[in-house]
C-alpha cells in the first residue's frame, strides 16, 4: 500500500500549490468534486462541490477501500492498485494514489468521461508528486524548511524532570 512514511508536515506554500493543481484539475476534468487524503483517511484539501458530502466520512472510506484493494493486490501477486474506479448511476469516484503517500479521489458525472478524467489526471497527478517531494524533503531537512523543530530544545533532563 503506502509503506511505513512518517506523516509530512503541511507548509502553506504547498498546500496553496496543492490547491492549485486540484482546482485546475476540477475545471479541466470537467468533474464535480476533487479531495485529497492521507493514508490514514485524512483530508487534506477539498474543492467543487463539497457542501452536501461528509468529507470526513468519504476520506476515511477512500483511504479504507485502497488498503483493502491494496490486500487484494497482494492475493494476486501485485504490489498495489494505483487506479481505481467507481461508476455509479450518476456519480462516478475515480481513485489514485500519489507519490506513494496520498490518495486523489475525482468524483464526477456524465458531465465528463473516464478517458478525459484519467488523461487530466495523470497530469495532475505528476504535477502533485513534485510537490509532495518537495514537502519530503522540507519535512526531513534539519532546518525544516527555515523553521526549528518545536522539539529541538528540549532536554533528556526536560523529560525526566515532567514525569518526576
């Protein structure tokens, strides 16, 4: 599935670069609703038509479907499903991982069609990989990204100290 990656730390810069790309996205794919999750069931950003859905609800289940599809992939001797779809009787869910970490979930309707979906998704998809590289390497770098870890003065004698 994701493999054992430790949670990014979110910037405001990328999260405006994330948000973005999945507007555009939204517009070129011709869909209804665009979120982002994390592999623990997370929203991570949210655009289109989101007022009447729980987001919560739907990123917890998207994140619930890849890692029991990621079971099934296994059973069958793949690593994992990086694609999935959903079609409905007037909702269509359209399912992809990102760069290993985050799942893109394109809802839409017969406004669009799956080619022209899958086609702006695979731009959008490279263009998102980019910034969640970026947000790696931020995340690990020792100044993280200009700011100090919120840990860094704390003390070994700071510690014994709260739970004596």
């Amino acid at each position: 599935m994701f493999g054992s990656q430790s949670s990014l730390v979110m910037y405001d810069e990328e999260f405006r670069r994330i948000n973005s790309v999945i507007e555009k996205l939204l517009r070129e794919a011709n869909s209804k609703v665009i979120f982002l999750v994390d592999k623990n069931g997370q929203l991570i950003a949210a655009v289109g038509e989101t007022e009447h859905l729980d987001t919560t609800s739907l990123a917890s289940l998207t994140a619930g479907n890849i890692a029991a599809t990621g079971g099934l992939a296994k059973l069958i001797g793949e690593k994992e499903f990086s694609i999935l779809f959903h079609e409905g009787e007037k909702d269509n869910l359209h399912l992809s991982i990102v760069a290993g970490r985050v799942i893109l979930v394109v809802i839409f309707d017969q406004r669009s069609s799956l080619g022209l979906v899958r086609l702006r998704v695979k731009k959008a998809t490279d263009e998102l990989s980019v910034i969640f590289e970026d947000l790696a390497r931020k995340s690990e770098s020792p100044d993280r990204g200009g700011m100090p870890s919120p840990f860094a003065e704390i003390t070994d004698d700071d510690i014994d100290n709260l739970f004596s």
